[in-house]
C-alpha cells in the first residue's frame, strides 16, 4: 500500500477487534502501513490499556464514566491522549477526521449509530457490526445514497461474496447462497435441546467468536441475521438468498448466475483473511495463514432443519416485513442470549422468546433511528421478563 492508512477501532477489546490487532501487526511488518488513531471498548479496560500502549491512539472512548479515574490510573503519565464516554465517544471515533477507515466491531445494537455517524461523515467502513444492517438497513441505504462513505463487509459470508461479485453485474446474479456451519447442535437429539449447558453451546466446532455470534450460531440466528444482511449489502429480495448447512466451514458463498454457473468462495476459516481484506481492499497482501487443503476435506452440504432450527424462520420472516420488527427480534435475542448464558432460562427459551415478543408487536414502516431505538428499549423490557 502507497501510505499509511489511519484506522479507527470500534469494540477494539472483543473477538473481531482483537483479530484485527493482530492483523494490522502482522501487516506493519516489516514497515508500517497502519496506524491505529483511536479505539473505543466497553468494560475490559485492563485489554484497552495494553491496546493503548501498542498503538498510542489520540483518542479513546469507554462505555462508562465511572471507568474513566480508574483507566487514568492504569495508564499513568506514558499517553497523552483524550477519553471519552458513552454515545458521545463512539460518535466522535465513528466520525474522527484524521480516520480514512473505521472498524465497526461492537456487538448489537449500539453499532447502529456509529456506523450512519461514520457513512454521513463520509468514512470507508468495514463492517462487522450486521446489527446495523439487520435493524438498520433502510437507514444505512440512506446514508449510503446521501453520504460519501463506502461500507465493506467484514462477516465472512458477505466478505465471501463481495469478492465474487466483484466486475459482475447485477442482472446476471441469479441467487446466492450463504453457507452455515450448524453450530454445536447439528447432530445433537432433538429431545436434548431443553437440557444442553452454557459450556456446550459455547463450543462452536469452527470459529473462535465471541458469546453472542456463538449463541446464535447454534440457534441458526446468527445465519438469518446474515440472510437480512446480505439482502441490504447486495440488493437483492429474499427469495434470491438461499441458506445451507455446511459443516466444514470452508465454502463461505456461492453465487449462482443466470447460466447455472457456480462461483464459490473457499478458504481457511479464520477471521483474520476477511479482516485483513476489508482492511487493504482493494489491495491483496500476502498472509503467513494456513493454506486450504482441500485433499484433507469433504465438504458436505445440508438443508436448513426447521425443527432444528426455529428461530431461523422467525428471524428471516421478521427482515422480509422489516420497519421495527427485526430491531424486536434482534434486542430480543441479545436479551435472551445474555439470560440463557447467566442460566436463568434454557437454550429452547430463546427461539421461543424470540417467536412470542415479534408476536406481540405491531411493526412501524420506515422508521426513523430513534424510532428503532424506542422499538429496542420496548423489546428490552419484555424480554428480560419473558418466562423461558
Ligand atoms: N467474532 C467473530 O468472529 C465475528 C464474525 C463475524 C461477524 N461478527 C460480528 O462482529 C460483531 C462483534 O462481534 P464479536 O464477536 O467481536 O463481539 P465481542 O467479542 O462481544 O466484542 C464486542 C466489542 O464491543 C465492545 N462493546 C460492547 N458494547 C459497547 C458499548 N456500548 N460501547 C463501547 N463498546 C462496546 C466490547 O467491549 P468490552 O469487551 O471491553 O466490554 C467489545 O470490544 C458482532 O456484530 C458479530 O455478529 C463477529
């Protein structure tokens, strides 16, 4: 790359943001090409310091005020650097002028708003936040329409299949296909599912990811999520993106044209390449990664189990009526996950909990942000008393 890049690091301290940071050191060496200007991250300030220390950003934001004496402590008189705090932070790192790119790596439903702060301000985004897209979608087409700023996928599916769209043009896409691995339940007995722990829904058999993706990948919601985000980030209607399970995880997207032909994407499954990708786009740079060995695999494809699987339905139908609804169904989930996780309900209670609370709300078309956000505090109540 011709010069350095300047990057801004939303949820530095979680799993895409720490794959990052080790991206961008291997990617420094032997000279730098990346230089890091500002991190936020919620609450694991002892991380946030040694990232602080690697990097020297000029700015850092945190979740909560009462972080900030304790942050100035660990850190000592070594930086020089500003703090900020909440919303207003994450608002000013999304729109940082000295930025050409921002990472959006924060889980949920916090990631909206940065990533419109950051497409008005006219930022390249790579995303890995699909809480933007799946609640926000309309709005982000806006802002896409209206800004300057560009988004670029970080989820490996959508990475997967920006790259073979790539010099394609739209009328010869007949459907794409999205590849799901099945999480940690895919040949577990039905009967088990009211019973299976913390511990074994955590054990995702092909990626490392953080809590919540990993919840959801064994509820399916995960992928319905990434059907809503494909369908935002591609342009395409539902009945064009088409699901299946794969457990091997190495064929990330297919994308079928209108003669039949079949283009895949295949590759290690590590969140490093499609990082790495969003970050250098639309340079390639070597990689010290493991080489795919297609002699050690089989790679097998299976349909969606609906019995398996109900949320998957729920979730996808919740994106085809769209207004507030899948901002209903996604806090939902974020509520459920985090209660399933402290063991107050059981895993089945997710699916359910999602199924019964889009029941109950009446969706409002063409929502402003805060009227998603009202939708996502109304959820966040119900659910946190909805009966598992
Ligand atoms: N992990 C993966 O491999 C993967 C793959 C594909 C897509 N994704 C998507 O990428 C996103 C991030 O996933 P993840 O697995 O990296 O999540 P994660 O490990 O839970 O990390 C989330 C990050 O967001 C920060 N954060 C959360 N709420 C915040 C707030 N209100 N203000 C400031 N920072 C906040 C956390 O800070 P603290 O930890 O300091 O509290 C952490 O840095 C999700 O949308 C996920 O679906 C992830």
């Amino acid at each position: 790359m011709s010069r350095l890049k300047r990057l801004a690091i939303l949820g530095s301290t979680g799993s895409i943001g720490c794959q990052a940071f080790s991206v961008i050191q291997s990617l420094n060496q032997p000279e730098p090409r990346f230089s890091v200007e500002a991190l936020a991250a919620g609450e694991n300030l002892d991380l946030l310091v040694a990232q602080i220390n690697a990097v020297q950003p000029k700015l850092v934001a945190i979740k909560k005020s009462s972080d900030i004496a304790r942050l100035e402590k660990i850190l000592g008189r070594e930086w020089r650097g500003e703090i900020l705090v909440g919303e207003d932070g994450l608002q000013a790192i999304a729109q940082l002028p000295s930025a050409d790119l921002v990472l959006n790596g924060l889980v949920g439903a916090a990631g909206l708003s940065p990533t419109l702060a950051s497409l008005y301000a006219g930022k390249t985004v790579a995303l890995a936040n699909k809480e933007s897209l799946v609640i926000g979608g309309h709005l982000i087409k806006r802002a896409l329409s209206e800004g300057n700023g560009k988004l670029i996928p970080v989820d490996s599916e959508h990475s997967a299949l920006f790259q073979l769209f790539e010099g394609r043009q739209f009328s010869e896409i007949a459907r794409l296909v999205l590849t799901a691995s099945g999480g940690p339940l895919r040949t577990r007995p039905l009967e088990d599912f009211s019973k299976v722990t913390v511990a074994e829904v955590l054990k995702h058999p092909t990626w490392q990811m953080g809590k919540r993706i990993t919840v959801d990948s064994a509820t399916l919601v995960n992928k319905a999520f990434e059907v809503i985000e494909a369908h935002w980030l591609f342009d395409l209607p539902f009945e064009k993106i088409h699901t299946l399970i794969h457990p091997q995880s190495l064929v990330h997207g297919l994308v079928e044209l209108i003669d039949g032909a079949v283009l895949a994407h295949l590759s290690v499954t590590d969140m490093k390449l499609p990082i790495q990708y969003a970050l250098t786009y639309p340079e390639r740079m070597a990689t010290e990664l493991p080489r795919l060995d297609l002699i050690k695999h089989k790679l097998e494809f299976d349909p969606v189990g609906e019995k398996r699987y109900p949320a998957f339905r729920t979730v996808v139908e919740a994106g085809k009526v769209g207004g507030t609804l899948p901002a209903v169904v996604n806090a939902t989930d974020e509520v459920l996950v985090q209660r399933f996780l402290n063991g107050e309900i059981p895993f089945t209670g997710i699916a359910q909990g999602i199924q019964e609370i889009a029941e109950q709300h009446e969706p409002m078309k063409n929502p402003t942000l805060e009227e998603i956000l009202e939708a996502d505090r109304w959820t966040r109540e119900r659910a946190s008393m909805q009966i598992g």
